[in-house]
C-alpha cells in the first residue's frame, strides 16, 4: 500500500474582499450609512403617496379580472402588483400589508394552479391590503391585524396553497 501524499490546498483571491476593502466585512463608512438613513427619512414623508399608489395599481388588476374574468395574463399582472406590494409595504413602515400581500403571492405563485384561485380569496386579501393603509394598521400587533392575517392563512389552508 502506498503511503498517502501531503496535498495543497489553493484558495483562489477573494476579488470582492479586495474591492471592498480587504476585510471580512469590508470597509464600511458610517458617515455613508448615515447619509442614506438620512434620505430615506426625508423621503419617508412620500411613503403614504407611494403606497396608496401601489395598493391602485392592485386593484387596478383586481377590476380588469372582474371586468375580463380570471385570464392567466390578467392573474399574472394582479401577482405582479402583489409582489411589488410584497417588498415595498415593510419599506413603506407597513409590514403587515407585506405579510397580507405575500400571503396573496402564495396563493396564486403556481401559475398551473393560478386560474384554480377562488376569486373571493384574491377579492379578501386585496380588501385587508387597502383596509390596512386606510386604517394605519401596521403590525399584527394591532388587532384587527392579528386577526385578518389568521383569518386568510385558515383560507388558504383550506384552498390548499
């Protein structure tokens, strides 16, 4: 039997590494950070506007699925919108419309099973998204929050998605 030889270990450069400034986490200025908290609070102010006005392009889609019916190209725009919603609601210091609004993606994501969906289900989840913005229901600490989420998780449940 041979005996075994000592191997090599090569470990190729970390490009990212250098380019951030060669540490573990990099070389990370404070007064950057703090210059873009700054202007994400100054725009915060536009954050209202900027939601109402995702909330109407979802329920822009919800009326063209009423008025045209559930179509796989009508049920994709609605998912789209509620994917927008999906990332910008906690953005927008509305964390519970991204929760409500993830829920929405889960149950029409699979595009084989989309058109399955029951509408009055897509109709619910739309209905506690625009609820959320008008009453200032944020968390599901609130709790009327507490309960929509729990409430169309159970439907879901039961759809089966």
């Amino acid at each position: 039997m041979s005996e075994a030889k000592p191997g090599q270990m090569i470990e190729p450069p970390n490009a990212l590494r250098l380019k951030v400034g060669g540490s573990r986490l990099g070389v990370i200025d404070p007064a950057a950070i703090a210059k873009a908290e700054a202007a994400l609070k100054s725009l915060s102010c536009n954050f209202v506007q900027w939601l109402n006005d995702e909330i109407g392009k979802l329920e822009g889609a919800r009326q063209t699925v009423h008025a045209e019916g559930p179509t796989a190209d009508n049920l994709e725009s609605l998912y789209l919108r509620a994917h927008d919603l999906k990332g910008l609601g906690t953005t927008y210091g509305f964390p519970l419309i991204t929760r409500i609004a993830g829920l929405l993606c889960r149950l029409i994501d699979d595009k084989a099973k989309r058109l399955d969906a029951p509408v009055s289900l897509i109709d619910a989840h739309i209905d506690a998204i625009k609820a959320c913005a008008r009453d200032d229901i944020k968390t599901e600490d609130h709790p009327v929050g507490k309960i929509l989420v729990q409430e169309l998780e159970g439907r879901i449940k039961e759809f089966g998605a």
